[in-house]
C-alpha cells in the first residue's frame, strides 16, 4: 500500500500553477519520520514548526539549514510527482478544455497527477490512496466530488482502479507528509521561472522523481510539464504527450 502527499504551489489564476508532492510506502512510513524529525531536531529547528519551502526563501533560520534538510529528503525513500501548468499557454482550444477557470485548473492538475499515480501502482502491483492539502471546506468538498467522479468512471485515458476511496484531506501543519510534498512542489514550480536556489535543489530532488520504467525518463512522467513550449515538444510517441496512450493529447 502506497500513501500519495499532495501540496499546491501558486494559484490556479497564476501564470503558473503547480500540484505534486511525495510517494511513501506504507510500511515505510515510521522510518521516514524517524529520519526527517532527527535531521530537523539536528538542525536546532523546533519541532511545533513546519519546514516550509517560501520559509527557506525569507527566513534566515529556514535557509541556513535547508541544505541539510534537502541532502536528508534525498535520501529518503520517497519517490516524486509533480505537473507544473502554464495557464496562459496553448491558445483558446487547450484553455477552454483544460483552464475554463481556476477550478479547472485545479482539476486538470489532479487529473495528471492520478493518472501517474495509477500507473505507479500498476508497476508496482499494488494500491494506495491520495492525501491532499486541504484549502477551504467548499474547495475541499467540490474537489472530493470530482475525484470520486473521476476514480468511478476513469479519466478517459485512465482507470483509477488501483487508487483506493476518495481523496483524504487535512491541514499540513498535522501532516508530515503533506510537509515533504511542499518542499518537492515548491522549488519545482519556483525553478521554471526563478532560477538558483529552487534550480539546485530540484536538481538534487530530480533522482527521486518517478521515471519511465523502461527509458529512465521523467519528462511526462514524473513531471508534467503542460502545455510545454512548442520549441520543447517530444515526439508524438514520447510519454510526455501522453503516458497511456501515445500518440493522444493532451495528458
């Protein structure tokens, strides 16, 4: 059984929208804990503080240790998802399909990301659930509505058939997960447009990211970028069109 950690970076009515976060094995889960909270308390910082990715850009104590703290997370056994969207790209057709609104937009991340999920757990021949960060109760609310949808009836490229119940959701502030998910998707969605640090350390996260079992690629694969500059597209056949079904698009 697997757990998926999901946070949020930017808003979907920014120029770039970011979902993702950390894949953890259940029976894992004690020996993640155990390693992340001895690097923190190793580090000075208090335990009733989160370690927040925006903490490590303004304040002074997050970012003096956030290279122990990121050289810790990669060496975790934890494994990445993360779609980065460009709302404003990819003329009127792609975003009246995919970026109608800010909830679409926010649909459309969750979308790419179960369906990567789904395909994690078929490699690896088991289940798992997804835990989200939870934003206001209706968001919340309508946001558990379209994935059971989604999870009953499939994406029309996928079946979430492996993807255990609905979404679970909660404050990450309770939530160790949900606190790794934001220190993948943060400096993932800051390094498309704000390079150095956020550069460096997805560098480091990148070996983590879930990759193309049979090329070791990411592109598409644990990392969605959508819809990408024409100037980076793949070929038709890549899995960053579409993981499921080459040759279809988008997804």
């Amino acid at each position: 059984m697997y757990l998926l950690f999901l946070d949020e970076s930017g808003t979907p009515d920014d120029g770039i929208f970011a979902v993702g976060g950390v894949i953890v094995r259940a029976d894992e889960w004690n020996e993640i804990k155990q390693r992340w909270e001895t690097c923190l308390e190793d580090c000075g910082w208090p335990r009733e503080n989160e370690f927040k990715w925006s903490e490590t850009q303004r304040v002074k104590a997050a970012a003096d240790i956030a290279d122990r703290a990121y050289e810790c997370l990669t060496s975790l056994p934890v494994t990445c998802l993360v779609t980065v969207l460009y709302p404003d790209n990819g003329g009127p057709v792609v975003r009246d399909e995919f970026f109608a609104t800010p909830d679409e937009t926010y649909k459309t991340a969750l979308t790419f990301i179960a369906e990567r999920y789904q395909r994690f757990l078929a490699n690896a021949d088991s289940h798992g659930v997804i835990v989200l960060d939870s934003r206001r109760l209706e968001e919340d609310n309508h946001m558990r509505r379209y994935f059971d949808r989604i999870r009953s009836e499939g994406t029309g490229f996928a079946n979430l058939d492996r993807i255990v119940d609905g979404l679970l959701l909660g404050p990450s502030h309770f939530s160790l997960g949900l606190q790794l998910a934001d220190l993948v998707v943060g400096p993932t969605r800051t390094a498309q447009f704000k390079p150095g640090t956020a550069s460096r350390y997805l560098r480091e996260l990148k070996p983590l990211f879930w990759s193309n079992p049979n090329t070791g690629e990411i592109d598409g694969v644990g990392l969605k970028i959508f819809p990408q500059p024409a100037s980076e597209a793949k070929d038709r056949n890549s899995p960053d069109v579409r993981l499921f079904n080459p040759g279809q698009s988008p997804g």
